[in-house]
C-alpha cells in the first residue's frame, strides 16, 4: 500500500555545532569586524552559552532559515536534539 502523498524523504545533517565569531569570518572570506557588525545588527544568528562573554554563530538557525526560506518542509526529530 502506498502513502497518500509519495514525497522524497530527504535526510541532511550538516555541521550545526555553534562556532565562534573568528572562526565564522575565516570560513566566509569576510574580518572579523565585518561579522561583529552583523552579530550586533541580528543579521547573523548568535547565541552566548552562560555568562561568557564568548558570542557563537548559531549555524543550526541559520540552516533552519535557509531550508523554510527556500520552501522545504522541515521536520526535526526529538531523538536528534536530545541527543
């Protein structure tokens, strides 16, 4: 028997841990001044574990965006993020 809706199934599981500032500005070719404006702005999303003053590109979000924005359907499972 066969589903109502015959859709492609697509898994994708890229880097999504958080990553610094410096290390995102070397990754994209851009200073790291340039990606400081864009935390500060809200262009990139950041997020700051605990009281540290360290601010990480939240690369997980910007994935997520990227997918709902082009469209695509997303469904995360719970036993991902748990784990």
């Amino acid at each position: 028997m066969q589903n109502e809706v015959d859709s492609p199934v697509i898994n994708i599981r890229p880097d999504m841990l958080p990553i610094t500032l410096e290390v995102y500005a070397q990754r994209t070719g851009q200073s790291l001044s340039a990606v400081r404006t864009q935390a500060h702005r809200g262009t990139i999303p950041t997020l700051q574990m605990g009281k540290s003053s360290a601010i990480y590109v939240n690369q997980a979000q910007m994935i997520m965006s990227s997918l709902e924005a082009a469209g695509w359907d997303i469904l995360v499972r719970n036993d991902f993020i748990s784990s």
